[in-house]
C-alpha cells in the first residue's frame, strides 16, 4: 500500500532528486483541500429527482406588510409550500447583506426579502433601504457564483395574500429547478431548522 | 481533516505562543498601553492586560471578554515594547483559542464580510468575480506573473455607501502594471486570501481558502505573485508559508515593483497641477512587512505632486481603527476623527493610503458632515492616484 501512494505522490517529481525532497514534503501539505463536512445526501436527493429535494429556504418579512401577509394567506386557507422558515422583521431594510450570507452559508437554498411597497413603508424610508441593501446582497451573490435566483426581493404588502401564496409556489419551484445550495453543509453549523412548520417553536 | 479540529490542543498552542511570543518576559512596563491607538480613547482596553491575563491563564475572563477582539493588530505596541514582545502573534493565538472556547467577536457590517469569506471556503463555487475587468486593461492566459486582485470585487458593493471605490485601486493597480510593462494572470476563480479569518482566530477556514489560492496558483504556473492589498501581501508573504511551507512562487508588493521600475527610469507620470499629499501608512505594509520607502518612492515620482509626512508616519503611524472587520466602536471613529485631523494638520489636501481597508474606513469616517466641513480632505487609494498621472 505504502508503495503505491508514493509512486502516486512521486509522479510529478522523479526519483534522482533527492536535493528537492525536504522541501516539497511540507508544501505537499495544502494539496490536500478537505472535503466539505455534509451535505452530499441533500445532493443525492435532488439528483434522482424524485421529488426528495425539499429546498430550505429563509424568508425575511417585514412586521408591517409580508408577515400579516403570510398570516393571512393562511386565515384564508390558501395552499403555499411549507418550505419556508419565515423570520419576522421590523422592516425588511433591517435585513443588511450579513443576513442573507449567513442564511446561505449556513446551508439555505434560498433566500426572500419580503417588505413593503415604497409607498407603503411604516417607517418611510425603509423599504428603499430594503431595495438598497438588497441590490447589494443580489450583486455579491451573483459574484460568488452561487445561483442569482437563489435571492429574491418582494414588496408584499399586508392585503396581498394571494401574491405572498404566488411567490412561495414560485420561489419554491424556482429553487427545485436549480437544486440544493453547493454551501449546503459546508458550514460550520448547519442551519437547523424544523422539517415541517409549526414542529418547533420558539 | 483540518488541523484545528483534530488532535490539536489550543491550549498547548496559546502556550507555546507565549514562548515564541516572547510574552513571557513582560515586565509590565505599560508603555504598549500607552502608545495603543485603542486605549488612548478606550480605557477598559489594554494590551498589558490583555497580555497578563494569558501568561497568568485566566481563560474564564479572556473568553468573556470583548476586548479581546478590540486590538487592530497593528502592531504599534511592538515598536514600543523593550521587552520585544509580539503582540501580533500573542493576538492572534488568544483570539483562537478563545474562538475555540466559545468566545466571539462583534463583526461589523452584519457579519456580512465574514459570512462570505467563509462562503469562499466551498470547493464548488464557480465565482464570476472579473465582470470589472475591460479591454483597457492587458491581462494575459499565461505567464510568469499574476495578479492576486484580493477582495477588491465585493467590498466595492458592500462598502459602496462609504465612497469607496475599491475597484477602482484594482484597476489603477494593473494599469500601472501594463505601464510597467507586466500583463498579468487573474484567477477567475480566486479566493480571499483569508487575512481577516486568520487574525480573527478562525485558523481552520483560513487554511481551507489558502489551500484553494494556492492549488489555483500552482496550476496557473505563476512564478511571481504580485499583490496590491498590504493584508493580502502579509498573509501571503508570512501566513502561508508558515503553515504550508515552500510555496513554490515569489510574492511582490506592488509598491516594491513599481519602486523599483521607477527607479529605472520604466515607468514616467505626467503632471496634473499642483497638489500637496501625504500618506498614511498601512499597518500591514508598514509595521508588519517593514515597507515604508517603497510607497513614497511612488508619490515622490508624481510631478507636481508634494509628500509632507504627518508626524505620527512610518513606524509610528497610526491604524485607521478598525482591524479584521472587527468591533468597530465609536472609538474607531475617533481614532478616525484624529487621523484626518492629524493628515489635515501637514496642510495636505489629499490624504493616499495604499490599503483598501484604510480607504473605506477613513472614507466612512468622512461621512459625518461636521468632520468633512472642518477638514476638507479626500482620501484617494494610492494605485488609483498614481494611475491617474499615467504619462
């Protein structure tokens, strides 16, 4: 066995140079990137397409329009996949950059801002900063790689059940399309979130 | 796996760094809390405690304690210490044992430059991070140099409410560098260099994305590696080789090429009026990499461009207030305040710095109207002012 990995590790670098050897044993080190920690079981899932891939998705919302929106949209008994994991919000421009990086490091496979028509804001300002922060967080993902569509911005307001129903069926469907975040499980601490709404509380 | 998960002890580590540090021979003199741009303003800081509490073992208040995120790193108290003690190591081997414990930091920013550093960690990102680069700029597919272009890409958007533009110094920077006669690589795929990881004590997703650069820098076939961001340079230049040995290529400071080209008569500005300047020194440039002539070298070469030194300059020049994105306080900003003041006070009316971390911070600290109404300064990024004056 031994013989082998060394006629492996030694291709690159013939027998007769005995003078190099000390000095590639440690630089030998940082070839060996680590693999990511989990993760590849939600991979799998997509993969056979079976519908086993439930995407886990963050969804920001505002106190003031998205979140009474959600509500409603359940008094109302309108059907939305449960794949959403909804954080209220005093205002969705609270939601900087850090939070949605955090989602998708921490393993989300999307992410939904959800605030206030700019005429609408409770605040005034806040659902342009909404806007604003947004445009930054979209550029940086875009950058990274990662999936553009993995982040949406919507301005939901309190009366529009039915458009906060619509946007889940799609975000959702979007987000089967594309598959499982390639961060998912490569963090640290794998975002914990219940299976079905309403299993943990807090 | 990596190292800092498996069978080793930090504990064994924060102690064989209180030796290597030489921490162990403090006499308690005082003199780095009292040149420390933090405690002048903070006085629950000082790095004498700091320092006495980890020679003493007091793990319980470290962990707990903010301050210990609180030191810029910038090395002042170095300079000062007659002891020689290095607080830079003794920092950065407190923050991850004490990060191994539990004990964290405030990230500024909402955490959001942290969270995508650590996003660079996955193997499976496929970055579209050059989107920046035009046909103005001569990039070649291979050869002998590269150009590592840093974080320049994002905190252009995340920081791009402070003014700020970062990518503005990358692409002056490799102007200078085709003027200079260099067309560099790029890595499409280039990761952070993981500076801000490492001195934050998270040395397990460092390792990971200087593992990825340096496996990218090994199939370009780069033999010299040119950096323009003084963290970028350090980490490469110290960091890596110290935890993965003989990396295989050279690392540059841009300054040190440019300097050097100047010197032999390669590389020629052209005037633009008169200006007076002066510069501030990055701590990573300066006091960690002993670069202080190289930058100047380049202003000096500006035709009617003037470098009056603040009084506070090379080996005493003072950080610009935060470190590693890290507890950004209202004492940042006055470290800030009195910075500008003290750049102001030499009768320059363009304060250059050759970091993109001073750019942004100064440039935040600018945006209070009362300070920008008292000192009327502009903060301009070294590589984008000298390729400005390009003849």
């Amino acid at each position: 066995m031994p013989n082998k990995d060394e006629k492996k590790a030694g291709a690159p670098s013939k027998e007769d140079q005995p003078a190099a050897k000390p000095r590639k044993k440690k630089s030998v080190l940082w070839r060996e990137i680590p693999e990511p920690r989990a993760g590849a079981a939600r991979r799998e899932d997509a993969d056979r397409g079976d519908g086993g891939f439930e995407p886990r998705i963050v969804a920001f919302a505002c106190n003031w329009c998205s979140y009474p929106a959600a509500d409603a949209a359940g008094i109302s008994k309108l059907q939305y996949p449960p794949n959403a994991r909804i954080i209220r919000v005093m205002c969705a421009g609270r939601v900087h950059p850090g939070f949605v990086l955090r989602a998708l490091e921490l393993g989300a496979d999307g992410v939904l801002v959800s605030g206030c028509h700019f005429e609408d804001c409770h605040y005034l300002f806040g659902a342009r900063r909404a806007a604003e922060q947004f445009e930054k967080v979209a550029e940086i993902v875009r950058m990274l790689g990662i999936g553009p569509e993995r982040v949406r911005y919507e301005q939901i307001s309190a009366a529009e059940a039915p458009k906060f129903a619509r946007v889940m069926h799609e975000f959702v469907e979007e987000i089967k399309k594309i598959g499982p975040s390639p961060l998912a499980g490569t963090a640290e601490g794998e975002l914990e979130v219940p299976d079905a709404v309403g299993e943990e509380r807090t | 796996m990596a190292a800092a998960e498996e069978g080793v002890d930090l504990r064994k580590e924060l102690a064989e760094a209180l030796k290597k540090s030489r921490a162990l021979l403090c006499y308690e003199c005082g003199k780095c809390s009292g040149v420390c741009p933090v405690a002048r303003f903070d006085r629950s800081f000082s790095p004498r405690s700091l320092l006495v509490r980890a020679v003493r073992g007091e793990d319980a208040t470290l962990i707990e304690d903010v301050n210990v995120w609180s030191c810029l790193t910038c090395k002042l108290c170095d300079t000062r210490c007659p002891a020689a003690i290095d607080y830079g190591l003794l920092t950065k081997s407190v923050r991850a044992f004490v990060r191994h414990e539990g004990g964290e930091g405030m990230c500024t920013h909402g955490g959001a430059v942290h969270a995508l550093t650590r996003i660079m960690t996955s193997k499976e990102l496929e970055q579209d991070r050059l989107g920046w680069v035009d046909d103005s700029l001569k990039i070649s597919k291979k050869g002998d140099t590269l150009f590592f272009v840093g974080c320049a890409p994002y905190f252009d958007v995340v920081f791009s409410e402070t003014g700020a533009k970062t990518l503005d110094s990358a692409k002056g920077a490799i102007r200078l560098l085709n003027a200079a006669g260099v067309e560099p690589m790029l890595l499409p795929n280039e990761r952070c260099c993981g500076h801000d990881l490492l001195w934050n004590g998270d040395v397990e997703n460092f390792r990971m994305l200087a593992q990825q650069n340096l496996a990218m820098i090994e199939e370009s076939g780069a033999k010299r590696v040119v950096v323009s961001c003084p963290e970028g340079y350090a980490t490469m230049k110290v960091d890596y080789p110290n935890h993965f040995g003989d990396l295989g290529f050279e690392v540059v400071h841009l300054t040190e090429l440019l300097a050097g080209e100047i010197e032999e008569g390669n590389l020629e500005f052209e005037g633009d009026g008169e200006t007076t300047v002066t510069f501030q020194d990055p701590c990573r440039l300066g006091r960690h990499m002993g670069i202080y002539d190289a930058p100047r070298a380049i202003i000096s070469a500006l035709p009617g461009v003037e470098l009056i030194d603040m009084q506070r300059s090379r080996e005493r020049g003072i950080c610009c207030g935060v470190g590693g994105w890290m507890n950004c306080t209202s004492f940042s900003k006055m470290i800030q305040a009195t910075r500008l003041r003290e750049a102001k006070s030499t009768g320059a009316s363009v304060l250059v710095t050759a970091c993109p971390k001073c750019e942004i911070h100064l440039k935040c600290a600018l945006k209070e109207q009362m300070l920008r109404d008292e000192l009327q300064i502009e903060v301009r990024d070294l590589w984008e002012l000298a390729a400005s004056r390009l003849a």
